[in-house]
C-alpha cells in the first residue's frame, strides 16, 4: 500500500498545507543586542527573567512565548488541542513543566537543537491528518542552564575554542491550523541520526553538518527540486564551521548553495563584537530566528518558499565520556508564502 | 560480496564483505576529519602564549611581592609563602564571587587555571552554580567536580614519589 501524502523515500507533501497563523518569540539580553534584536517579540533584561534559578527562567520564556502565540491568534489555551514542545535539559523539564502551568495536552519532543523544526513536521502532519484544528509547537533553551548541564559551571575561568557555539536564550512558539492568512508547510522531510565520528563535544557544527546535507540532498532528490527552488535555504545551529562544511558537502554533490544558503547561528548574533565563537546554537536558535526574522520576511513577501532544515547534535554527557561520538540529525521543512 | 559469508562459530572474524565495511567507514570518518579540520578556525598560539605568560606571570609575581612584604615584616619564609598562597586563594574566590575570574580565564587560558587561583576558582565556581541544589546535594556535593581529579591525582603522585625517595634514600 503506498502512502498517498508521501513523495520520494521520506518526504510528506501535505494535501491541504497547514498555515503558520501566528509566531512568537522571547529571547534573553544578549540575543536582543544581536543584529535581528528588533524582530523579537520580548526581549528580557536579565537572564534569570525574575525567577530564582536559570531553569526556571528558560521555562517562563517558553510559558510566555506559547501564551503570546495563543493570544496573538486571538485564541485561548483551552483551544489549543496539541502542544508539541521540547528542549535541551534532561528529562526536557522547560518543556513539561511549561505544560504543566498552560494545561494543553502534550507530546514532549526531544531533537536537541532540531525540535523545533520537528514539532513543526508533526504539527502539520496532525493538522494535514484531520486530528487537530490549532497546534502550537514550541521550544526553548538558555545559555545558563546549556552550560551546567553540557560544559562548566559558567564562573570557570575556562577558554572556550574557536568551534564552540554560544545557546540562544529564548523560546520560540508557533501556532498552526488548517485555513488562515499565514505561509503554509508545504512539505518535510525527515531527517536520519547520522554519526560521522566526531567527539569533540566543543565542535557540534562539524557533527551535525552532514546531517542536514543528507536531509537537503534527500529532499531535492523526493521532490525533484534544486537550490534555485527555493529563495533561502537555512539550517538552524550549524555555525559559521557547520555552515561552511555544509556549502562543501553540497558542492561536491553538484548542488550549489552559494547563494541562497545561510544558518540562524550565524544571523542571530554579530561576530565581530559578540565574542560568541563559531555562532549560536540551541533549539531556540532557530526557533527564535525563524519566529522573528523569517516569519517577518515571509509576512513581507521578501522570500516566497524557503527549506528550514531544523539541526540537532544528539549530544550526551555521559555517552561522550564513555568515549561516544556525536550523531546528528537534521529535519526539512519547507515554508511557502501563497498568493 | 555475498559469497563472503561464512558459517562458522558464533565469535567468528568478520567477514570480508564487513571488513571492507569497516575499512571504508574509517576512511569516510578520517576523510570528513580532514576536511573539517580544514574547515576550523585555529587559536593563535603565539598570542594564546603570551597571555598565558604574562597573566600566569603576574599572579606569580603578586604572590612573591606578598611573601616578601611578610618576610619584610618578620615573618619567616616558610610561614610568609604559607601566608601568601592563603591570599591567593582568597583572590581567586573573591575574583571567581565578582565574576571576574572568568574573565580573565576567557584572556589567559592555562595562565589562570595552574596558579593556585585558578584551583580556588575551580572550587568556588561549582560552589555558586549548584547553590540552587542546595547546601548538601548542590554545594557539597558538586564543589569538587573539577577540582576533585586533580586533588586525585595529585594525592596519587605525591604519594608514588614519597615511596620512591623512600627506596632511594
């Protein structure tokens, strides 16, 4: 029997494209500074966002992005049917404790960096499937909270390496449906965990690269497109190594990105003056970035169908120290602007 | 490579067709290694190097004007360098308490991790992070995280040389 809403090996192409009715996004002090500061729906002053410990705060971010969603849809909680949300710390706390507090029936999500673009694929495929009228999908992460559960303490007086990335403070939220103004989910594909062999738990962007070429090729292979498809193709959390590495590896398959390809780690901070290495990472980096900037330049007409590629180092502490390396794994979702 | 496969014990070598697997898997990792590495921006060692010694250098130097105002003051050279690593450790938790230390780590690298501050911001930092835990499962228990290999291992050695100038003398 074959899959009438499936094109290729592993791409869905939705029957009715589910329609991103609105957006929000809630990002930490430094994440405002940035060069898209001002396509942010809140930004906080202070990390800890007036809560006592950092976890707590990454949570109230996410409560606040999916209330903001909710309300900017002129809609209810009580509407919503599904709330797909996830995030980076163990046992995803942010994302259940969040559920917690808003009282939507929940399907916790884990794909590390990738979620939101996960929670996004599964939202349309829920709308698409006729089980749902409003899903909001969401996730969050925060720098402080990131640090003590991968790294050091954040007071170590330790010297972070070049390929390092900084993780975005923020939670980003969507809320989908099957009719509304908006752009639509028109297709994804699903990504496969791939491992290449890195280790270094400081390098993601070399780990997770490969995973999201194998997703991009995959999917211009499904649906028989190219780059020039497409006016932006973005990955969430490569980094300025990732990003590079990715443009080689589609290159030498004959696909050239040169122009339309960019990365949310590179375009959520500045370089020069931020001090944050190769770029920056977390599930809300391109959370944030495509709730504020693309969502803006979709709403402007800027960029009529773009290939989000959702990126995700499956990266564990344990598993590392026991000499592991780091697969990666990389979800296409492609956004188009109709009309 | 179908033909490859041979019956055999359960704990049998691989076969040719999953040697040749094998083989290839490490080439395509060492490959990708490569160009990842080529790919990477590198730390400026030079640079890197000359903070490490004039930051390292400083605190040394500090410590030393310290020891001498002590001996300069009567105290007797051991209880003066005692006395001055007692300040150093201060300095470093106080430095680590007014997020400064990390600062300077981001600059110095190893300059600020070998000198005894650097032991006592990788006492102090933990302490803070997990105060949030609590004073017994957070505080205590987590204080010695990074600290605690190289108390370790530093136990461990001295007392492999303390056997050795034993047998020696």
């Amino acid at each position: 029997m074959s899959a009438p809403k499936r094109v290729g090996q592993h791409t869905l192409q939705f029957a009715n494209p589910p329609v991103i009715v609105a957006t929000a996004s809630v990002v930490g002090p430094k994440e405002g500074e940035g060069p898209l500061g001002q396509t942010f729906d809140i930004v906080i002053d202070d990390s800890y966002f007036g809560e006592e410990t950092w976890e707590k705060a990454e949570r109230k971010m996410l409560e606040e992005a999916v209330k903001l969603v909710v309300a900017k849809a002129q809609l209810k909680p009580q509407d919503i049917d599904f709330l797909l949300a996830g995030d980076l710390l163990n046992q995803t706390i942010s994302a259940n404790y969040a559920a917690r507090t808003l009282g939507i029936p929940f399907l916790g999500l884990y794909g590390a960096c990738s979620t939101m673009y996960e929670g996004m694929a599964l939202a349309a495929m829920l709308i698409d499937g006729g089980f749902a009228h409003h899903v909001v999908a969401a996730c969050s992460s925060h720098y402080d909270t990131a640090e003590r559960q991968y790294r050091f303490p954040t007071e170590q007086g330790v010297q972070r390496p070049p390929t390092a990335q900084w993780t975005v403070t923020g939670a980003g939220a969507v809320l989908m449906a099957p009719v509304g103004n908006g752009p639509r989910i028109t297709h994804a594909t699903i990504g496969r965990v791939l491992d290449v062999g890195i280790k270094d738990p400081t390098d993601m962007g070399s780990a997770m690269a490969p995973a999201a070429v194998d997703t991009i090729i995959r999917h211009f292979q499904d649906t028989s497109r190219g780059p020039i498809d497409y006016d932006l193709i973005i990955t969430g959390d490569l980094g300025r190594v990732g990003h590079e590495i990715a443009t080689k590896l589609l290159g030498e398959q004959k696909y050239d990105v040169s122009h339309n390809y960019s990365d949310c780690g590179i375009l959520i901070y500045d370089h020069e003056r931020q001090d944050t290495h190769a770029g920056g990472s977390g599930c809300a980096c391109s959370a944030v970035v495509f709730a504020g900037h693309l969502m803006g330049k979709l709403n402007e007409g800027r960029y009529k169908r773009i290939l989000g590629v959702g990126t995700g180092a499956l990266l564990s502490t344990t598993a590392t120290q026991q000499g592991e390396s780091i697969p990666g794994i990389g979800h296409g979702v492609v956004i188009e602007k109709l009309g | 490579m179908a033909d490859s496969k041979q019956p055999g014990p359960p704990k049998k070598p691989l076969t040719l067709a999953e040697q040749v697997m094998q083989q290839k898997q490490t080439y395509d990792q060492q490959a990708y290694q490569r160009l990842a590495d080529g790919v990477k921006p590198r730390h400026n060692v030079l640079v890197n190097a000359l903070n490490a010694f004039w930051v390292g250098g400083s605190i040394a130097a500090l410590a030393q004007i310290i020891t001498l105002i002590f001996i300069a003051t009567g105290a007797n050279p051991q209880d003066a360098s005692t006395a001055a690593t007692i300040i150093m450790v201060f300095l470093g938790a106080f430095m680590t308490g007014l997020g400064i230390y990390d600062e300077i780590g981001k600059v110095a690298g190893a300059g600020s991790i070998i000198p005894i501050t650097g032991f006592a911001n990788s006492i102090v930092a933990p302490a803070m992070e997990y105060k949030r835990e609590g004073f017994v499962f957070g505080v205590a228990a987590r204080m010695f995280t990074i600290a605690g290999p190289v108390l370790v291992y530093g136990f461990v050695v001295s007392v492999l040389i303390g056997l050795i100038a034993y047998f020696l003398k």
